[in-house]
C-alpha cells in the first residue's frame, strides 16, 4: 500500500484544481438535453480541448496530453469536485473512444478522435432495440452487404440511443449475418445521424427533457471505411476490455463523492439529527468506492505493464455498476428528505432524483450486473436454460 | 369484531373505482394535472354529487352525510389507485380540522358548504398551501388560534409530482376571522392528514404493485417472461405483504381516528404507525416499478414516473416516514 | 370496520388474563429442550389444561371450552403478554391436531386429543429429510405395506424433528407407492418414538440445546389403525388448509406485540437516539402484523360461517411466515444494539435472538414462502422446469 | 499510488493464512475456544515466534520488527478469516496506546515485553475488559492518566462467542501506576480498536461469502443446485460488493492510522467509515450463510454460527455500526 502521489502528480493535480477554478462556469449550463444547452455544452467542451483538458489521457495529436491513468483519475476527482459541467461527449470518449484506439483502422481514428475530444462531432450510442432491453444478442436490425457501393445498408429500429436528439453521429451492433444466431454475426457501425434513411425521434424523459431517442433504419447506407473491427465480429469489438476501462470500470468515483460532498454542505445548512445517520452512510459509500477505483487503477496500472486483468476488469465494472448507481439514487433520497417538504418544488437535487433513477436501468440492468457477478466472480451455476436476465 | 370493509363500506369503494376507472384513466389524469385548474372540476362534482364524498365526514345537521372519516379514507385509497388529481385530501382535513376546533357558527356556516362540495384547505404553517390556490374556503392555525382567511393572494408552486397542487399564500390583503380553537384543530388535523396520506399511498403501492406485475408477466427477454426470474419474483413477493400490511394499519388508524372511544394516544400511534409504513411501502412499491419496467420506465408516456412522483409527493405533505417514527412517543 | 370487542368476548380476555397473572411462573421455567425444563413444561401444560387453558378453541370433551377464533386470538395475546412459558405440546396442538380434527377417525380423535391437549402425550413432528430439506416432493423414506399384521413397515430416516429428542410420538410422511412420483404415494403415519426400530438421535443447536432430532426408522411397524386419513392421501392431508389455520396463519401475533413491549421497556432502561427510530420501526411492524391478522381472523369466521377461503387462508400464511420471522429477527437485533457490550453476555435477549435465526428457515423456508407468495398470489409464472426452491 | 498490498505484505498475509489453514481449521478453533484459556497457545507462541505479529507495529529501538500497524491489520484480516480466537487484537490496541501515550520509561520497560510475545491490554471504561483474564500487561484509562495495572483480580465472562475472551478487573487489591497520557492513549486505541475489528470483520465476511457460495452450488433442492437460483445469486453478489468495498475501506483506514502524514480528522473519518461499513457487511454476509445453509447452520456441528456468533460480537467490541457513524463529525 503507498497512497501518496508523486511529485508530478501533484503537480497534475494542482495545475487541473487551477484551471477548472479559473474556468468552471459560476452558473450550471442549461440542461445539455435541450438544444442550447447542447450548444453550450459544446463550447465548454471546446475550451477543455483549446487547453488539452478534454480527453488528457489520449495521445498530444488528439487533443490529448497522455496523462497517466493515476491523473486522469485525479483530473475527473478535480472535475466533479469543481462543480464542472457534464461531459456532452461522454459516449464518445468513454465508451467508443476506446473501442476505436483498440480496434480502429489509423483512418478511423484520424478521422474520428480529434473531433470528438473538440465535442465538435458529438456521438449517440444506438444500443438497445424494443424487444432487446437487456438482451443484446437479440438484436434484430439488419446490415446487408452491398459490393457495387461497398459497403453494407442498415436497416431497423435502435431505442434509449442516448444523446441522439442532439448528437451528430451514432454507433451501434446491427445483424450482418441473418444466419448466425446470437452473438454471432453482429457488425459494429459508425454512422451519421443526418444520413438518407435516418430518422431520429425523440423519446421525451421524465424530467421533460430529451436525453434519449428512437432512430429508425431505412436503407441506410453505410462505407465500409464505418465499420468498426471486422464485419461479424461486432459483439467481440463491443465487448472488449477497453471498452469497459474507462467507462463502467472506472465510472467516475468523483462524481459521487462530489454528490456527497454537496449532501454535506446542505446537512450543514438544514441539520437533522434523524437523517444524519443516512448522511454518513452515503458518505461512507462514496468514501469506499472512491477507494476500490484506486484499487482497480492500481490493477490497471499493472495490466498497461503487461499483466492481464482485462476480465478481472469488466467483472469489477459489474460490481461497480451496482454500486455507483444504487449509491446516487440513495445519495438523492437523502438530500431529499433533509430538504423536507421543500423537495417537492423543483430544485437541482430533484432533477438529479429523477436523473439517477436511470443509472440502476441503463447500461445493462443491475439485474444483469448482478447475474454477472455471481456466474463469473462467484462462480455460481447459471439460471436453468443458460437463461439470463 | 370484523377487520374488513362492512357491505356499506365495500359498495363505496367498488362505486368510487368504478366511476374513476371510468373517468381517471392515464390520459385523463394527465390532462387534468396539466390544466389550469390542475384537477377534473367535472370528476369532482361527480364524486361530490353522486357520492358526496365531502360530505361523508360531515355530521347530518351539518347537510351531511353523517358517517364518519373511515368513509372518506376508503375513498381517498380508491383516489390513491389512480394518481388522478384531487381536493379531497386537502378538503377532508380542513373538515376535520372545524369539527374539532370551529365555533358552532363557523361549523354551520362552512361545513354544509363543504358538504355541498366546496374545495377547502388549511395551512399549519408558513409553507406552501395544498390547494391553497383552487380552495374556496382556506383557513389556517395561528398561534392558538383557527382562522378563516379571506382575500389572500395565492400563487400556484410547481411541484415534481403535478397531480399535487401547492400554491403560497400572501396574506398582506387578506381578511383573517377568529373561528375557533387552533391547537385542537392542528392536532386533528395533523393526524387526520397522515391518515388520509395513507389511504393514499396504500392505493398507490397497490396500483404500483399491479402495473409492476402485470408488466413482468408479458415483457420477454432472454426467452423468458422477465416475472419468471426469481429474483424478480422475490422482490415483488415483498411488496405485495408490505401493501397487505400497509393496508391493514391505514384501516385501523382512520377507524382510530373516526372512533370517539378509541384512546388518544393509541389514536396517534395507530396515525404515525400506518402514515411511516403505507409511505415507505408506496416508495418501495413505486421504485420497483420503475427498475422492473427498465427504459420505457423513465420516459414521459408511460406511468411509472407519475407513480414514483406521487409516492415522493405523499412522503412530503403532513411528514416524511422518518418523522411519524419520530412522532411516537417511546 | 368494527373493531370492538363483545361483552363476552371482553369476559373471556378478562378472565383470561386473571387466571394468568394468578398461574404464570414468576421465573421463566427452564428450556423446553431439556430435560429438566421438558418436564416442568409438561407440568404447566397439565395445569392450563385442568383449566381448559391449553386448547380454548377445541371442544369441551376434549378439555377445550369452544371458544371462538377471537377469543383464541385473545387468549393468545394474553398469553404472551403475560410472559408465560413457550408451549411444548405446539407441534399437537398447532400443527397436527387440526389435521385430526379434519382427517381422523373419531377413534383417533378420542385416543391422541385428550393426552395431547394435557401434554401427557408430546408430540414430535418428523418432517424434512437430509436430501429434502425444503423439498418435501422428495422424500425417500418408506412404508411397506404388512396386510398380515395389517399395517405398515416404515423405513427410512427424518432430520429435523422438532422436540424429538424429548417428544412422546411423532407424525410424519412415508412414499408408501414407491412407483408413484413426487407428492403421490406419500402416507400420513402417527407412531410412538420408543417404538421397536425406532431411534432418535439429538442435534445440538447452536444454542448448545437439543431442539430438534433425526429419527431413524429401521422396520418400524405402524397399525393401521395410527394411519391419518387414506393411504397414499398423505400429501393432500398434511397441506390441507386447516393445516395451516391455526398454525402459520395464526402465528400468534401476541409473541409479536409482546416481544416489542419489552423492546419498549428496554428502551425505557436504556434510551439511545440512535436506535429509537429502529425501535419504534419493530413496534410499529408488530402491530401492523397483529392487524393484518385481526383481517385474517375476521375472514375465518366468515369461513366457519361457510364461506371458503382455505386457499386464501394458505397464502396469507406465506404472507405472515416471512413477515414474523424477519420481524422476530430485527426485534431482537435493535434489543441487542440498546444493550451495546452487554449483548455479548448471555441474556434473554441473545437467546431470543439465537432461535429467532431458525424462523426464517423452518417450515418452509422463506425462500419458499416468497415463491408461493410470488407464484399463487401474484399469478407470477413458475420458474423454468417449474423448479421452485 | 499503489492500493494493493505490497509483495512483502502478500507474501506476510500469505504466510499467516497458510499456518492458519493447518492449524486453525474448524476442530482446532472449536478446541481452542473451549480451552481453559480460551486460545491455542501454542499457535500464539508460532504466530509471534515465526511472525512476530505482535512485533510488527513496535520500533526497531524497543526490539519490535518496525513495520505499522498496517501489517498488524494484514494479519488480523487472515486471523479474521478463521474465528480462530486470538490475543492479537487486544495486545495490537495496548500496543498502540502505549506508543502513543506512555512515557519512555514505560515504553522501554513493556513494548519489548509485547514484542517477544507477552499478551496485553487496555480497560477504557468500566465494562468487561478483552482479554482482561490472560494478559500479562493490562493498562487502563483513569481519568487523564494511562495507568498500569498490577494485582487486579480478573473473572472470566462468558459471552454468546466463545472464541472472544472477556473478563471482569476488580481492582481492590491491585496497584495502578500512572505511566503516561491517557488522553492521547485512549483517542489512538479507540481508533486503532476500530480499525482492528474492521479487518477482522473483512476477514469474516469474505469467509462467510466463500461457505456459502461453495455450499449452494452442492447443495441440491427441487433437482438444482440452490446456487442457480437467482435470488439467491444476487443475494450472494451483494455480499460480494460490499465485501470488495469493506476490504477497500479497510485498507485505507489502517494504511492512514500506520501513515503519520495522513491527516488526523481524515484518518478518523476512514477508520469509522471502515468499523461502520465492515462490521455491517460481516453481519449481512453471516446471516446470508445462516439462511442459505438452511438447518444446518443452526446446529452446533456446523461452523456457521461461529461466523454468526463472531460477526455479531464484533458490533460490540469497539462500537456499533451506527455508533461508528455517529462519530464522525458532520
């Protein structure tokens, strides 16, 4: 155990504390679900990038200032902690960004990476289907090959694509092969939201705003220059471990110790000695997941050293999913019922309620999480006809 | 001794759902929160013509109907069913708030316009008033004593769960008159609230029980109805004997509270007992609709937020759980 | 609604709690499960029963006095209100006797219900198997028909048998159709524990008691004459309703409401903020149950007036097994959270707490319970292979 | 920034479960705690000879290994592990105190004691005292004062878990002499005792997990292994997060009271937020493994009520859960 940071550390630290303090915005940006929001959002963004702020772990050609994983850990603590505004981009950098360093062609990320860590091309993530919630190996939306253009044409129905109302471009798994059944025969697209054939419709929330959107197929036609990885290998792609590093894995514990940070301030302001304890509690948990990250960084560390923990990793996003999520809804509540009668008028505590009650929803159920955690950590047999929910 | 609804009590209840299921479905509910007035004026005089539900609490030489708040509780669980709209929560307490502090002058001046199915509404304290905008009779307790304010200017507060309608009241023009006794007003009114929260978040956690399994009976994933999955099945199991027992303990508190023999004290821990458990069993009940539904759970068209709102709602307006445990003498 | 009590039901309470505050041992007697206590329980039974205490609702020339349902919910609320010693003689009285008054020949009636309501006559109940613990389905142990002696052979062995090591008979099922399947073939025997082939082998609980016992069956013969209802009926016998009435339905909520009296008064002793709202929590749940039963109650007289609701009746059982066993866990765990250090001493409290652990295990785990609530109640569909653990 | 165990702390940890694993297995703890001293001495004797537990957190200068008390916790997780009853805890606490309050005299005159193996401990309020009847050093707090007690006579109290030694002190014929700080002895053991107990409570935990775990996947009911049922899955993944989280907690809390940089109010905040949350997850992961062994576990032959038993007594060495959270400052 050695919990100090380096010299150089501290100096990331101090430089990251100093130009967000300088740069935060003093009022919270309009919702980035509303059109000029977004466009606020994204000038925000811009700023981080103009200063290598955005994506400090990438490569300097990318915007990036390839900060150790130890600084972008310290950097997203100094973010939340700022009271900074959420990342926009945030299905690009944390879940395809990525995906397209492990299995992108050097045109694709060329092409793709300098504009996302600008937030000028800002990215939706087309996952679910209407009969495939949880269940992503039933997939039914098409891509059939088309040699003469070169390239394949998609066709279906995507759900919950987050940011797509908004957002300029989209990825997502479509069927390749109508033979291969399963996870078997997925190809993994990029694609622009604006192309012939798609039509975005969005899914109003309910907080009122429009985080999420149905995006419908028509005989879209989609370069083989946009497929992600090799054609029918689109689940391994999606699947692998980078994919989940910085995203599920390492989900910001600066965003909930920064919540309970905030839960503290407004306990000091309307103290409650039947809540405190409740107080604590959530302050306890965000505590001890801030301090297993630092544990998962550690294996991380290792494993950019060589060794190999990328399962050991995905596995540890499942057990972090569960408790990032149920954590942030329990975080709420308890703000809530310090503020009494009060929390019913609309307030930012209210609006994070009603945000984190899609954390334990989204990104594959705690239900799932939960299935995962006890077959591939435990070991427990699987549910009677491999069923899986 | 016979703890279930009498032949009376049950005809009531099956009138009252049958009328809202009629006239409060999910599109109706939403049209009425989001209207001006915030509620269904046509419903309500339904409800008050057809089955005077203002005036079951109010005694015969008060035009009323003469039985008692056990009555208006049964109804006001049916109203919780359905998340529609309404100013019975807030009309029954201010009614029970006359008959237990009002002068004989105030009761015969404003109780038969109550039964008659006026919106009245009683503001304990400085916050925002439930009704307080829509009411036509508004009284308050100040110091000790109960008042009837006239002429105050109201002014409607957006609440997260719109079928609950809160306004402030500015009193700077208003006309306020001595009516009665403000202590024994408060105190019936007090636990007269809680009470009636608790019909409602009982009718709630039930409605939120079925949605919930009706939803994991039909949604297949990985091949199989989702409600198959044990763990799913062990979650719901759990709600459905916290209802039961929420259930239980709202019929005793309101039959506490609508019996003079009943002991005071065992009145009041009957009161906090089934408002900290019918509310906690409504939040329970409402966030495991929410995470069993999944996505459509947390979109504008489908019900489930309305049902997570109002059990938030129900949490907030005469106590959260956590302050009815700590109500209770030890 | 209409909770008062009649006159006469008000004589009875009355009478009721006079003659227990005349009768109940100052000193708690010690434990049924042991010897020494066994006796001393069977002592206080006799005196319950010379004054038709010991079995109120049964009829009068079985040492009963007819009373009504209320009336025995209100003896039982005095009961243990009064703090008077657990009943030794509960598996007869609670569990099998409803099933002779229903199933038995008015031999069998006229030979086991005088000694069982006296206590002369203890009884075991040999129920579970090592490899059907939950799983009654799948019991192995046998009966061989013997038309010579007119009879059967049982063979075989039970765990788990409550009071055994001390009980005088014991009743349980035997696969009497070894072709038959699962429930079927399955025969309701009653048999003396010092009969030949018979022997009984104490468990030591982790209370140090020997509340239960394994019963080995090695050629034991059983008239027919000591067989309860029709051969191969057994399973329909033992799970028919008046099974449960006065057993799982009616778990007397007094044990409850009695247990939170004294979590009050320990509060009184030793006040703690922090644990008040855990305290008024149980008291609360206590009486929730003690209503929720006054409802079942309310529909059995309906039932003895005609109406059926034996199916109803059995699902609430599984509503209140789950509820009063976690509720007799948590009651136990806030006492000994007010006692602090001093929980770790021996004390009422702690051994309370010890035998509360079995609750949520015994007679049907409460992971069946919640199937049954799951699956019957909510109409919840059966898992895959119909398993239901 | 490394938060994982060093190779040289591996390897001790490694060490240590592997002795345990011969020599605290099930019979032999069962044989220790119902010894006359409660103990197995001999194991005690190899644990400070070959490992020098209780030598690790004392400085080089008074014969100890001069490592932290982070090393001391490695060892009390694995120790945790087996309910293998130990003098670790108490000594480790009494060490601890006397290096943080007592004068140099006394530090040189005891520490070198404890080092070599000498079982030790510290009264800080009135109660039965750890260890109080088999330590050959026992300290208290008296006032502002760290005293030594010499002469006390020591009755044995028997509590639900046999394998934690407790003992009344009648001080009548004994001889106390002030040695040093009591203040700032008292405040260090009260942290360290909590740190302490959460390792062990980690231990146990993971223990509890694992016993259950492995027992529903043979256990065979309805013709499955008890293992594949869902709810009982995600029952058993619960307990594994909180596991993983406690540990994590644990880890920090010790590492901050062994690292003298480390901010005092942050290193109390981290010990009471890892007593809270460990203490609780070792309670929640033995009554899992109490219900998920179903009969068994509630026989005297099985182990699981040596975990139950275990887990519920270190809710009450160095403070409750909620006592623990109380603590911190808000």
């Amino acid at each position: 155990m050695d919990l100090e940071l380096s010299e150089s550390e501290l100096a990331f630290q101090a430089e990251a504390r100093a130009w967000l303090a300088a740069n935060v915005p003093a009022e919270p940006l309009p919702s980035l679900d509303t059109a000029e929001g977004f466009v606020l959002h994204q000038e925000w963004e811009a700023k981080l990038a103009a200063d290598r702020w955005s994506v400090v772990s990438w490569p300097k050609d990318y915007h990036g200032r390839e900060a150790s994983l130890i600084e972008w850990i310290i950097f997203e603590e100094e973010y939340y902690r700022a009271g900074a505004p959420l990342r926009v981009s945030q299905n690009g950098i944390f879940l395809l960004a990525p995906i397209i360093f492990e299995h992108g062609t050097q045109d694709q990320q060329d092409r793709f990476l300098p504009t996302m860590a600008t937030a000028e091309r800002v990215w939706a993530q087309c996952w679910s289907e209407p009969e495939a919630g949880s269940d992503l190996a039933s997939l039914k939306s098409t891509a059939r090959r088309d040699d003469d253009r070169g390239g394949w044409v998609l066709n279906g129905q995507k759900i919950w694509c987050s940011r797509a109302a908004l957002a300029h471009w989209g990825f997502g798994l479509f069927r390749s092969d109508p033979q291969a059944q399963k996870h078997a025969g997925l190809t993994y697209f990029l694609f622009p939201l604006d192309a012939e054939g798609v039509t975005v419709r969005p899914i109003a929330q309910l907080d009122g705003e429009e985080g999420f959107a149905e995006v419908f197929f028509d005989d879209v036609f989609v370069p083989d220059a946009d497929v992600l990885g090799a054609p029918g290998d689109g689940w391994r792609v999606a699947m692998s471990t980078a994919g989940n590093e910085r995203g599920l894995s390492l989900r910001s514990p600066g965003r909930f110790t920064a919540a309970a940070d905030r839960l503290l301030a407004l306990y000091d302001e309307r103290p409650d000695a039947r809540v405190a304890d409740r107080v604590v509690d959530a302050w306890i948990k965000a505590e001890a997941y801030r301090l297993y990250t630092w544990g998962t960084v550690t294996k991380l560390a290792k494993s950019d050293r060589g060794g190999d923990i990328g399962n050991d990793l995905n596995l540890r996003g499942s057990v972090n999913k569960v408790w990032w999520s149920e954590l942030d809804v329990a975080l709420h509540e308890t703000a809530l019922d310090l503020l009494g009668p009060d929390a019913e008028l609309e307030s930012r505590w209210l609006d994070g309620y009603t945000f984190s009650l899609s954390g334990p929803i989204y990104a594959g159920t705690n239900e799932i999480q939960r299935n995962i955690v006890a077959e591939r950590i435990l070991g427990l047999p699987r549910e009677a006809k491999g069923a899986q929910q | 001794m016979q703890f279930e609804l009498s032949e009376d009590q049950a005809e009531l209840a099956a009138t009252v759902r049958g009328l809202l299921d009629k006239r409060a479905d999910s599109a109706a509910v939403r049209a009425a929160s989001t209207s001006e007035q915030g509620y269904d004026e046509a419903l309500w005089a339904t409800l008050c013509e057809q089955i005077g539900v203002t005036a079951l609490a109010v005694p015969e030489e008060y035009d009323g109907v003469g039985v008692t708040f056990f009555e208006t509780a049964v109804v006001l669980e049916e109203l919780g069913r359905t998340i529609a709209p309404s100013p019975l929560l807030a009309t029954t307490v201010a009614t029970e708030a006359l008959l237990a502090g009002a002068s004989d002058e105030a009761k015969k001046r404003l109780l038969p316009r109550i039964a008659a199915g006026e919106i009245a509404t009683i503001a304990l304290d400085e916050g925002a008033v439930l009704d307080g905008d829509r009411a036509e009779i508004v009284l308050a307790v100040r110091g000790d004593d109960l008042v009837e304010i006239a002429g105050a200017t109201a002014t409607w507060v957006e609440a997260m769960d719109q079928s609950v309608r809160l306004a402030r009241l500015d009193l700077t023009d208003a006309e306020l008159t001595v009516i009665g006794d403000g202590r024994a007003a408060r105190e019936r009114a007090e636990l007269v609230g809680a009470a009636a929260v608790a019909a409602l978040a009982v009718g709630l956690a039930d409605r939120a029980l079925r949605m919930t399994v009706d939803y994991s009976k039909e949604r297949v994933q990985f091949g199989r109805a989702i409600g198959s999955f044990q763990a799913l099945k062990h979650r719901m199991a759990d709600v459905l004997a916290r209802v039961e027992m929420a259930r239980s303990a709202s019929w005793a508190a309101s039959y506490a509270l609508a019996d003079a023999d009943t002991d005071a004290d065992e009145a009041a821990f009957l009161t906090h007992s089934a408002a900290s458990y019918a509310i906690e069993t409504a939040a329970l009940a409402a966030s495991e609709c929410v995470q069993l539904h999944g996505g459509i759970a947390i979109t504008w068209e489908h019900d489930a937020h309305l049902v997570f709102k109002r059990a938030h709602a129900l949490g907030q307006l005469f106590g959260a759980p956590h302050r009815h445990r700590a109500a209770v003498a030890l």
